[in-house]
C-alpha cells in the first residue's frame, strides 16, 4: 500500500539551530498536511499545501510541497525548546480522503 | 465542548474482552477518520466516515475490528475479543466538509490488553 517516508527519524539540535524534516512518496500526492504532536499529546494541526512547488510561511516555520507532489519539507529556523515535539507529515491521493502519514521526526532542542 | 471528545481516556482489557471507543467530533463535522497509535510510530489509518456512511475501512486489522457512526455523529470503534497486538492509542479526528481540510483530533483513548 501507499507509504510516506520521513527523514530522520530523531533530531537533536542545540537551541537556536535550524532543523528540517523531509518527507517522500513513491506516487504523487493530492495534498500534504503537516501536524505537531507533542509527547504525550495528539496531533495539531500546522499547514496544508495542495498545489505543485508551494510555498508557505508560518512565523519561523517554512512548508514546501516538491514540483512533482512527491515530497515535502517543514523548515524551522532558530529553534526553541517550545519546538519539541514529533512532526508528522499527512498525505492524500488522488480519490481518497485517507490520510496517510509519515513516520514521523522526533525533535529535541537542548537549551 | 469545543473539540473532539474521547472516551475512556484509558482502558485496561484481558485479553479476549470486547472493548468500545467512544468518539464524539466537532458539532457540524461531516468526516470522522478512526486512527491506531502505537508507542512511537507514526497514526495508521482505520476507517473513515462521511456523516453515517463508512466510506473506507481498509485500515481495519481483522473483523475484530468494528465502526459505526449510525446518526452522523457519534462514533463507535468496537473491538471484539481482544489480543495484546490491540494494544495502541486509539485517536478519532474530525473535520469539517467531506473533502480535504484541517482532521481536528482528539486526546485519544489508551488501550493496555494484559
């Protein structure tokens, strides 16, 4: 079945530093959706990108949706300790609304 | 209440015993997604509701495995005779329309098969 893979898996960074989490599939994507979850929280929700090449901003997070719908990227620039967390991405095809997520990058931020 | 509501937050079953996960969305929510969590790993995908149709259930694991969500909102995820690979989170999320859009989830339900 369709799988979404995450890299890496676990990232620990000093505070201040910056930190990306990618995600890539084998078949193209209707839309991707980003969610934060917290330990021992649920996911909340973060972005949504639909079309080819977007592009959106939040703050110090950035979201890219790649050319080919295939894979995306959450940027975060200057970490804080309020950025730990998990970061899943979520993704549909074309058909379904099942989403399908990621497995997900660990981030630490060490102060 | 404001957003999605679960029921047990935790449940502890023997195995064999049937369990029921009660999910109550957003007021107004047309699509209800039914989610399993396990320790570490990312949400797998269990079934999907459009009001009271069941559009997908391809996620669920065996015929252990039962949703419904007779009058369009509150969501039922029953498993019968529990095993201890059960064991998981079990999250509802909602939203809004019947297409794509923002799943509003909720805290989840713990469920520990000894």
């Amino acid at each position: 079945g369709q799988q979404v893979m995450q890299i890496p898996q676990y990232q620990h960074v000093q505070e201040g530093e910056d930190f990306t989490t990618y995600c890539n599939s084998s078949t193209t994507l209707s839309n991707i959706q980003w969610y934060k979850q917290r330990p021992g929280g649920h996911p909340v929700f973060l972005i949504q990108l639909v079309k080819s090449g977007e592009v959106k901003k939040q703050k110090r997070l950035t979201f890219q949706f790649g050319e080919a719908k295939k894979n995306s990227s959450l940027h975060i620039t200057a970490t804080q300790t309020t950025d730990v967390g998990t970061y899943f991405c979520a993704a549909t095809t074309s058909g379904t609304y099942k989403y399908i997520f990621g497995t997900g990058t660990r981030l630490k931020v060490l102060a | 209440g404001a957003g999605v509501s679960q029921s047990p937050r935790y449940k502890v079953a023997k195995r064999g015993q049937d369990v029921a996960l009660r999910c109550d969305p957003i007021s107004g929510h047309v699509s209800l997604f039914w989610y399993q969590q396990a320790l570490g790993q990312g949400p797998e995908f269990l079934t999907y509701f459009q009001n009271e149709a069941q559009l997908d259930k391809s996620g669920l694991p065996s015929d252990r495995f039962f949703a419904e969500r007779p009058e369009g909102s509150v969501s039922t995820l029953k498993i019968q005779r529990t095993q201890q690979e059960d064991s998981a989170v079990y999250l509802c999320a909602s939203s809004l329309g019947s297409g794509v859009g923002e799943l509003f989830f909720g805290e989840g339900s713990r469920l520990t098969v000894l």
